[in-house]
C-alpha cells in the first residue's frame, strides 16, 4: 500500500502539467494492474477540495461528483471512507463548507455525539451544535 499526497491526486484529476499528470496516471495505473492499494487520507481529501475550490474553481456540485467518482475507483482508497461519504451527504445538503461536513462525519464515526462549533451554517447540519453565549 502507498499514500497519494495531494499533488499527485490534483494532477490526476485536473491534468494541469501534462508530465506531472501522465507520471500519476501512470503509478495508478501500474499499482491497479498490480493489486497494491493507493490510500488516500482525510488529510489528502481536505487538501484537495480547497485545490479544486480555490485554484481550480470548480463549483460544489463538480467537486462532490469528483470526490463520489473516487470514491467509486477500484484502485483507491480511503483511511475513512464513512466519513467522506457522510461528510459529502452533509455538504451536498447544507450551506456549510466541506471541512466542517468532514469534520463532523469523522466525529460522528469515531463515536462522539456532536461537534460543537462556531460556524452558524455547520451548526444546521445534523451532529452539530453551535456553542453560544
């Protein structure tokens, strides 16, 4: 097993340097012909959506599909899948950004009850509490 960082998956996705892309294509590629498993973390999807949001300027509904078309890939996988899909079912249905979904979808598998937060539009996501005075 091996760990994308988040470049090699940007390049993958966005084909912005024609070699950097063909290099990660290619590794996906020879690790799926050869059965290893590519892990892709939290950390790495967190990355990767503000890549996709802020530099690349895709919209929300092109970054969910993006992310539910990995999610779909043979060859990757992810340190905590649940919570991805959790966290883009929250972000697909609320205002809130993509973190606090993320972030709460993790929370709520690791067993915690809420997430408490500052964030008024993460707060109307279910398994959010907005801390007030």
């Amino acid at each position: 097993m091996q760990g994308l960082d988040t470049n090699v998956l940007v390049r993958f996705l966005l084909k912005d340097d024609a070699r950097q892309a063909r290099l990660a294509k290619a590794e996906i590629d020879r690790a799926n012909a050869a059965g290893e498993t590519l892990l892709v973390s939290l950390l790495t999807v967190l990355e990767t959506e503000w890549v996709l949001r802020t530099r690349a300027g895709l919209e929300k509904a092109d970054i969910i599909r993006t992310f539910k078309q990995l999610l779909e890939a043979r060859d990757l996988a992810f340190d905590d899948e649940a919570a991805l899909e959790g966290g883009l079912h929250a972000y697909e249905n609320s205002k809130a950004d993509f973190a606090e979904c993320l972030m709460m979808a993790h929370y709520l598998g690791l067993g915690c009850s809420t997430m408490l937060t500052f964030d008024a539009a993460a707060a109307k996501v279910p398994g959010c509490k907005l801390l007030t005075a």
